[in-house]
C-alpha cells in the first residue's frame, strides 16, 4: 500500500464531508496529529484505523485500498 496515495484518498474524503483534520481526530478518539501523519503519508494506518477512517469518512473500506 503506497502511503502517499492512501494519505491523499483520505484528505480528499475528509474534504469532501468538510470536515478539519481535527474533526476527524476528535470523532475517532485520536490525536490530529495522527490524521496529518496519514494524509502526509509519514505513517500508514493500521488496517483497523483505516477502517474506522472509512466509517467516519462514510466510504467503503475499498475505496481506500484501491491503487
């Protein structure tokens, strides 16, 4: 999985709902900080966050698995 590109599926899901990075951290009970790391593409989530990143971004977990 290329980092850079999952990071950059989920800013633009993340923008699509307009929500901030902090929205997002604060609805999945994480720091904002690990939101950037992924939309940056320093740190790949876990398969588990990803998922709840899905949920959250109302996407299909596929959506983001997807090269």
């Amino acid at each position: 999985m290329d980092a850079k590109k999952l990071g950059k599926k989920i800013k633009l899901a993340r923008v699509e709902l307009d929500m901030t990075q902090g929205d997002l951290a604060k609805a999945m009970g994480i720091m904002q900080k690990s939101i950037s790391g992924y939309e940056n593409g320093i740190v790949l989530p876990s398969l588990e966050t990803l998922e709840k990143i899905a949920k959250k971004l109302k996407k299909s977990f596929g959506y983001f698995l997807d090269e």
